[in-house]
C-alpha cells in the first residue's frame, strides 16, 4: 500500500482538486467507531456529529466486512432511507462482491486503501450528491407549486378531480371530496367504483373511456351521490390531458350542481302542463298528447274514443255556495275523474267546468263503461262533500273514432253534440255519438 508520501505527485494533486466544501456531504460511518482510513481523512471526509434520515442527499461511507455484505447492505439502506447514497468501504473486494453489493442496494463501493478507488468513488458520489441535489431542488419545486395549484383549486366552489389514464383518482379539491362525503385522502387513489355506487360509477367509467379514445373534451349531464344521500343533478365538464408523444396521460374534469336549476325546470314544465286550479291537465297539454296517441294508433290501426264532460247546474254552486266553494267543488271533480279514468288513458280540463278525455285503443264500449264509472263516482263524492243538493253530477257524451279517417276536433265536436244530447235528457248521464 502506498502512504501518502508515496503518491504521485499527479494523484497528490488530484486528491486536492477533489477535496472541495462538498465533502461535507461525504461522511465516513463506522458502527463499530474504527478510525477513518488516513487516504480518505486527507481528502476531508469526517465522521457526521449525529446520525439521521436524511432528507436531502448526503454520501456515507461505511465500512463493511466481505462476510457481513448481505445483511449490513440491507440494514443500511433500511436505516439510512434512499436519500442516503452509500458506499461500502471493504479493501481489495473481488468484481463479483462488488455487483452484489450494489444489487444488494449500495450505491458504490470503494478500497479505503487505494488512492486511485478513493479519488474514482468520490469523483462519483460528488457527481451523483450534485445531481441528487438538483433533482431534490427540482422536486422542492415542484412539491410548492403543487401546494400552490392545490390551494387555488381547494379555494373554489366547483368540484374539481383528476383521475390517470388507468381511472385512479390521482388528486381532487376540497369541494369535490365533501361533495361526495369523503376527505381528499379518501378519494386519491381509488377508483370511481371505490367511491360511487356501482350503477352510477359504470355511467362515468364508460364515459371517461370514450373520453381517453377519443381525446378533447366532454360535457354530459348525470347524477352525482351526494354526502347527504341524496341524488344531485350535475353537468360533468372533461377533459383528455395529453402527453408530449400525443397519449392521453388521464382526465380533469369539474362538476356543475344543477340540481336547483332542475327543478326548477320541473316546476316550470308542470305550470305549462298543469291548468293552475285543479291541477288537471290543461288543454295544450290534452292535445300534446292527443297528438302522440294518436300517430301511434294509426301505425297500429287503433280505433280511439274521445269524451267530453260537464258539470251540470254548475252556475247554481257559484250563485248559492260563492265562487270559492265553486273552485273546490272543481277540485273535487277533476280529481275524482283523474282517480277514476284509468291507466293509459287522459284527462284535462278543457276550460271552465268542462273537461276532455281520451280512451287509447278502447272501445266504445270499454270506454263507456269507464265514462260512466267516472260519472258515478263524481255524483258519490259530490254527495259526500254535501254539494248534491245544490249540483254536482257530470254529463258525458262519447265518441269512437279511426285516426285515420277522422281528426280529433271532428270527433270532439261529435263528442259535444252528444254532451248536449246527455244534458237535454235529464242531465247526469252518457249518451254515445253515433
């Protein structure tokens, strides 16, 4: 071995160009407290005054014996974290010691008694602590601007999230993790089948899969589970996030509750189809759906009948019981008659006290039974409510017809030529078109 007074004065001028303030960062580490070698102490490495974790790079050099590799290799890297970059000094170790010492999990390997493996490993562990430093830097920035972006997104009302390309939950905002009653934690890194109900988590997944075939964006409305257990109507807004060689990399997408607007949208809906008093059907909405009856009964050669329906003496409730009575006495009629028409059938006040009905693929007969369960039923009720001893029976008059040889407003003024006939003889009863 040569002392030091034997080098070469290129090795001794190497060792000193090597020996830099970075060797702060290269600490010699013996367990068993054996002194550090002279060649490594001349060039600066010193024992570290405590030993931590380390979070940011730093080298240690450690001696180790040739039978004690295995375990000491592992019980290092376990001890030390992977920020450690470790290097086993055992003298003259043979190429294959030195592949399994670092399969084993060391950095280098170095002969404490060998200038020319001393100057080679430093020049190395100073390589790799300058680019351990960096990319710790790097990831020291990119750690505060994704602290940044997460405080900007947790700062906004709409529900945010960002799933990869494999649809795992890869981040979210605060509003997006209380929206459906779990915290940040509890979303990142699940599945949307680990946080949704099976029905509707099948909804989104096959929509983010068309969403990553086909990339750009998209908007669709759904439903949405919310903290309450309550069903929420929302507007999704996707987007395909792309890499630098073209693939999709995963999705962000925010969430717009519409639930208020929704319903709103219902009410609006059942104002315009609902006559305002009684709640019935109103006339547009009778003849909406006259409309669609029927077109399909004259696909399917349906014969139809229509009926037309008047309180009788109505005038007399209004003139003895006041208007108010007479709006109550219309509620309890129209909601007699809706009870009593039927599935499939409709019902709607025409204006005033007069109401439409139409019988889908019905007989005549058929539907003058129904016609008449319905008047029977309206004189019961009005009893009941006291109003028979002023009014409070209906007239009807009926009518079959074919969609395709006669339009509904022929066969409802049939209809109404046969209500009149209904009130000429005697009032509360149903006479049929001919």
């Amino acid at each position: 071995m040569k002392s030091e007074e034997q080098l070469s004065s290129i090795e001794q001028s190497s060792m000193r160009q090597a020996h830099t303030k970075d060797d702060r960062e290269v600490f010699w580490l013996a367990v068993d407290s054996r002194p550090i070698p002279p060649l490594l102490a001349a060039q600066g490495v010193t024992a570290p005054l405590s030993i931590e974790i380390p979070e940011s790079p730093i080298a240690y050099l450690v001696p180790v014996a040739a039978e004690r590799l295995g375990n000491a290799v592992r019980e290092l890297r376990r001890s030390l974290g992977e920020h450690a970059y470790l290097v086993i000094a055992t003298e003259k170790l043979s190429g294959g010691w030195i592949e399994r010492a670092i399969a084993l999990g060391a950095d280098d390997v170095v002969d404490p008694t060998s200038a020319e493996s001393i100057a080679i490993c430093l020049a190395r562990t100073r390589r790799a602590l300058e680019r351990g430093r960096a990319t710790y830097q790097q990831r020291g920035h990119l750690a505060l601007e994704r602290d940044y972006l997460q405080a900007c997104i947790d700062n906004l009302p709409a529900p945010i999230f960002f799933k990869n390309a494999e649809g795992i939950y890869v981040g979210c905002n605060v509003a997006f993790a209380t929206f459906i009653g779990r915290t940040p934690d509890g979303v990142v890194g699940r599945s949307v089948f680990e946080v949704a109900p099976e029905a509707l988590a099948s909804r989104y997944q096959e929509a983010d899969d068309e969403l990553l075939m086909r990339g750009g964006i998209q908007v669709y409305e759904s439903e949405v589970r919310h903290s309450d257990g309550a069903s929420r109507h929302v507007v999704f807004h996707k987007a395909a996030m792309q890499g630098g060689d073209g693939c999709a990399r995963g999705i962000a997408g925010a969430i717009l509750d519409i639930t208020e607007r929704k319903m709103l949208e219902a009410r609006l809906i059942e104002a315009a189809e609902r006559d305002p008093l009684t709640n019935a059907y109103n006339r547009r909405k009778f003849f909406e759906l006259a409309d669609q009856i029927m077109r399909r009964a004259a696909g399917e050669g349906q014969r139809l009948a229509v009926a037309v329906a008047d309180v009788d003496q109505f005038k007399l409730i209004n003139d003895r019981l006041g208007h108010a009575e007479g709006d109550n006495a219309l509620r309890l009629i129209a909601s007699v008659l809706e009870d009593t028409i039927g599935e499939g059938n409709v019902i709607a006040r025409a204006g005033g006290e007069e109401f439409y009905a139409l019988f889908p693929d019905a007989s005549i007969d058929d539907a003058e039974r129904i016609a008449d369960r319905m008047r029977v039923e309206v004189e019961r009720s009005c009893r009941q409510a006291a109003l028979s001893a002023v009014a409070g029976t209906v007239s009807i008059g009926l009518a079959g017809f074919d969609p395709l040889e006669e339009t509904l407003d022929e066969a409802l003024k049939r209809a109404d030529n046969a209500l009149y006939l209904a009130k000429n003889s005697g009032r509360n009863r149903i006479c049929v078109a001919a």
